[in-house]
C-alpha cells in the first residue's frame, strides 16, 4: 500500500493534470521538438487518461484506495481511438535553440511543470519549459555528441531531484542535476560511444542499462560507480536497448540482484550485426537472438500489459517488425516507409480491427524518409495514418 505522502502526491498531481490539461493532449514529440498534441478531449476522456498516467507513475496496484477501487479498475487502461487523433492533431510548439543534429528528446512532469530535454550534436544538453517554450538549462561537459537523454526516474523518486542522464560519442554518461546547474555523477568504463540508455522500470528506476559501440551492455547500480554486469554476444556496434516492464509478482521491496534476475527481468539489445538479442539479467546470458533484418537495428522495444511478451523493432532495411518472445519468431512485418526506420513505439491509440471483430493496438515508427507511421499491431496491411514533416525523424516520444 502506498503511503500517506504518495497518496497526497498523487492527489495534487490529478488536480495538476485537470486543471492544465495536459496529458490528455497525447503528445508525439519528434526529432527537433515538434510536439502534436491531441486537443478537444470530453471530460470523461480526459479522466480516463489522467487516471492511466497515475497509475503507471506512481505504479499503483488496483484497489490501493477502496474507495477508488471500481474507478480505477474502469478506466486505468483506457486506451484512445486513432481516428479522434487524426481528425484533431496539430503542430502546437517549435523549439529550436538547436541548429545541429538532435539525436534525443525525453518529457517529463515534476513539480506540476512539464519538461522535455534533448541531447545533440553539438555536445549539450538543453532542458525546456514547456509551458513557457522557454529554454531554461544548457549543460556542455560532454566533450562529443550527445547520443541519448533520459530524465532520471531514479532520482525523481528517491530524493524528488530533476536529474537528466546522458550518454555520449565521449564513452562516458553523465547525470545532470537541472536545479543546481551541475554534473553529478560520471559513468566511464566503455570504451567506445554509447549509443542508447535505459532506466529500469522497476525498483524505482535504480538500474541503468547501457548500449555502446563497443559491442556491450552494462548494467549499472545508479548508486555505485561500477557497472554490475556486462553483456557480450554482438559482433557489431550495439545501437539501441531496452529492459523488460515491471513485472506482476514483483512486490518492488527489494533493490538486490537476485530479486530482479528471479522475477524473470531481461535485457533486449538491437545492433548494427543485424541482430536483436535478449538477455537474462541475473545469468547475463543470451538466451534469445531474433534474426530477420537486412540492415541495422536502430530501434527496440519491449510491450506492456497483454503485450509483454513482444518485441518491437526498427531497422535500415526500412521495415517495423514485431517478434515473439515465447516462439522465438517474428510475427509481423510492416511495411511503407522508403528510409531507414529510427524510432519505434507502442502508441496509446486503438483502432476497431474488424478481421478480428475487436480493437486492436496501434504501434508507431519514424524514420528518414520524414514520415511518422501508425499501424494496426494485427495486420500486416498499410499503414492507418502518416504524418509527414519536412526533415527526417530520428526519434519520437509518448
């Protein structure tokens, strides 16, 4: 059960979220900040989405509140139709204090303001205000390209700090503390660029995963400044990484090893072999390898809730691909885009599929060729919608 102050968190959170109306605008933000939000909601959709953030966030079990129980139960996994989103999405915000290359972009609401930060060619870091489209920190320690950013779930948790982690060109990472305009911590045990992070969605994001050119994984203890685990298996630069979703029969009251490895916790990687891998944590063993793509994988992505036993992928060779972690196979393959694919997700979108007299999940994917696609997790027919822009997508965010 979570405790008194969580609960009043997330009470002012809901008030926060009712009052600004802004989760609802199911933001895609995309590789030099433009943000598409999803406007003119009722107010029962609106609660509907608030409700999903809130649990997700503040990882609330159903029936924590007793009161709440049957309202939470309806509307936590409400999802949205594709159809309202395209029939109601526009361009709201341009930030462009970046001239080089952004190659990052990650959102954040703390302290009932929103947030989005960004990693670039140019060696920094930026941290804009939403609300204001204001720019308001600069961070420039590293000393090459910014390769990935991640608002730290760790510290936002653990101590109520707005920290930004970020890996670069430089084989470092690098933890930034936004308030107090500082480096915090440094991470440099690889020995080549370091390409993609990722947080662990459980035990409070106190696990950092990292993927480098120099062909591993490491795992990382946020509190330590030794990684805990390194992973080898790729014959290529390791491009991209993701870590398994929370998983149900973790009671997230242990921060040991064993506890993450036993609960079945597992590493996917993509790589410029080809290849996507899948690791077991507490082994640091390779128990899966998903071959299929004619070009580099420049993406991953595990799914949640009915869809955690998925892998979603996007590759050079321009196609969206989703794989079977229990078969071992690839059971769909997408294809329209004429470039290769930079950025894959799983979108809070629905649509009425009615081969399967049902709704099915929509999945995304942006690429080079300055498309964002949206398609239909069930069918391998065209894409449902395309949002066209006028330079290439390197990475996009829910």
């Amino acid at each position: 059960m979570l405790s008194r102050e969580k609960i009043k968190e997330a009470e002012k959170m809901f008030t926060f979220l009712k009052e600004k109306r802004i989760s609802m605008r199911s933001s895609l933000v995309i590789h030099y900040f433009t943000l598409l939000l999803h406007e003119n909601q009722s107010e029962e959709e609106l609660i509907r989405f608030i409700i999903r953030y809130w649990v997700r966030i503040l990882n609330i079990k159903l029936g924590w509140i007793h009161e709440f129980e049957k309202f939470v139960a309806e509307y936590a996994n409400t999802s949205f139709m594709l159809d309202t989103f395209r029939s109601s999405s526009k361009l709201l915000k341009v930030f462009t204090e970046n001239f080089n290359c952004v190659n990052s972009i990650d959102y954040i609401i703390f302290d009932y303001c929103e947030f989005i930060c960004s990693g670039s060619n140019d060696k920094t870091i930026r941290v804009w205000d939403v609300e204001t489209n204001k720019q308001i920190q600069l961070f420039n320690g590293h000393s090459s390209s910014v390769l990935c950013v991640k608002f730290s779930s760790y510290h936002r948790y653990s101590n109520r700090r707005n920290v930004i982690c970020s890996s670069s060109y430089d084989k470092t990472i690098r933890f930034w503390d936004i308030k107090d305009n500082r480096q915090v911590k440094v991470f440099d045990e690889h020995i080549n660029s370091i390409n993609g992070i990722e947080f662990s969605p459980f035990n409070g994001g106190k696990y950092l995963c990292s993927a480098s050119s120099d062909k591993t994984i490491r795992l990382w203890d946020i509190e330590t400044p030794k990684s805990l685990h390194v992973f080898n298996g790729h014959e290529n630069r390791i491009w991209c990484v993701d870590i398994s979703p929370l998983q149900s029969n973790d009671n997230n009251k242990s921060n040991s090893m064993g506890v993450i490895g036993g609960n079945g916790y597992t590493i996917c990687s993509g790589s410029l072999d080809n290849s996507i891998r899948l690791w077991d944590i507490e082994t640091t063993k390779q128990f899966i390898l998903f071959k299929g793509h004619n070009g580099f994988v420049f993406s991953v992505k595990y799914g949640s809730s009915e869809l955690r036993d998925m892998i979603l992928s996007g590759s050079q060779d321009t196609t969206v691909r989703l794989w079977d972690i229990r078969s071992g196979q690839q059971i769909r393959l997408f294809n329209g885009h004429l470039h290769s694919i930079m950025s894959v997700g799983y979108s809070p979108f629905v649509v009425d599929n009615s081969e399967i007299g049902g709704i099915s999940n929509v999945i995304c994917s942006g690429s080079l060729d300055n498309t964002i696609r949206f398609w239909d997790i069930r069918s391998n027919k065209k894409e449902l919608y395309v949002i066209k822009e006028s330079r290439g997508i390197n990475v996009l965010n829910f």
